[in-house]
C-alpha cells in the first residue's frame, strides 16, 4: 500500500464562539469543544485513509484556560501515526481574539480513529511518513501512548 504525507491530510477549522456555544459565564463549553476536536480529527483520519473512520478513543483532555464568546476557535489535526486499521490523530486548539490580535494556544487531544468498510469491519490504513522534525517526534511519541492504550483497553 502506498505510503502517504502527514501535511496532504491537515485540516484547519475555525469556529466563531456564539452565545449557544457558551455557558452562564460566557465562556466555551467543553462538550462543544470536545465536539469540534471530534469532527476535526475524524476529516483528517478520513482524508488520509479515504474511507469512513470511527472514533475508538479519546485521550484526555485538559482545559487550561476559559474560550471566551466571540473568540475565534481554530482546530489544526494531523495524523500522528498509522498502526494498523488504526491510526491516532492529533488536534491542536487555539483561540484567538482578532481585535487584540491574541492568539493562544488553550488545548491538544489525541484520538485514535479505525478505519471501517461499509459494515463496520476494520480496514488497512495505508501507511503515513513523517518527513518534518515534528512530525517524527510525534510520530515516535504516538507508538508510546498507543501501548499505554492497549494495556488500559485490555484491563
Ligand atoms: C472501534 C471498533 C471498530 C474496533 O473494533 P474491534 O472489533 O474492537 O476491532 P479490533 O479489536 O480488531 O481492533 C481494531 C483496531 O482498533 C484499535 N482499537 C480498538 N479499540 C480501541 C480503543 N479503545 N482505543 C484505541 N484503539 C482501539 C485496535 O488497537 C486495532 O488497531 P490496529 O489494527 O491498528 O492494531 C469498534 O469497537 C467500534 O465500531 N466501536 C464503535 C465506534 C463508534 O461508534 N465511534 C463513535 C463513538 S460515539
């Protein structure tokens, strides 16, 4: 199978933080969140592996500081490595205010997403070579807390 380039599968999403987005002090509820991270990770694990991907786990994710309503929310996610008929997806989330011209880096996820056939049956996913000092770390990193994964999966 035909090896693939980490940067032909990157998607970049940005969302405008509205009133329905937020709690009762205006700030980004993490379920929406959480909700975005989703959607982004499962365009980047479909566009690489051009097939229907399903989401099998979500690492943690911590909430290091409030998004507030108005901000500008983008979602950056990669493929962070290919194992088998799975492959983890990393997401980055910045949240920006335009009219201060800020720009802060408030999360970072790790999903494993397999990639299915039309009835639900695991598939290869062709192979993804990280070409850029990022993208080997990450690559190198992905296998590690893949077996942490494994050994919680299997408790
Ligand atoms: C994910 C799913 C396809 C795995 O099916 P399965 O029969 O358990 O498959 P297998 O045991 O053969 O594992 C297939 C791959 O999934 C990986 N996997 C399964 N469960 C996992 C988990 N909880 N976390 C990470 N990887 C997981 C395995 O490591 C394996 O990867 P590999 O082929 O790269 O080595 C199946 O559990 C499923 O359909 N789950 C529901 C998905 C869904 O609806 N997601 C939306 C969530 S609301």
């Amino acid at each position: 199978m035909a090896t693939k380039k980490i940067s032909e599968s990157v998607i970049t999403m940005t969302e405008l933080v509205l009133p329905q987005h937020t709690n009762q002090l205006g700030n980004l509820l993490g379920g929406q969140l959480m909700h975005w991270i989703d959607i982004c990770a499962a365009l980047c694990a479909a566009k690489h592996s051009q097939n229907i991907c399903v989401t099998a786990s979500v690492d943690r994710i911590d909430f290091h500081h409030p998004i507030k309503l108005g901000d500008a929310v983008t979602l950056v996610s990669s493929v962070n490595r290919v194992f088998n008929t799975s492959l983890e997806v990393g997401v980055k989330v910045y949240a920006e205010k335009f009219k201060e011209g800020s720009k802060l880096h408030s999360n970072s996820a790790f999903l494993t997403f397999v990639s299915v056939d039309s009835v639900g049956k695991p598939m290869i996913v062709p192979p993804a070579t990280p070409e850029t000092e990022d993208e080997k770390r990450r690559f190198d990193e992905a296998l590690y807390r893949r077996e942490n994964r494994l050994k919680d999966r299997n408790k």
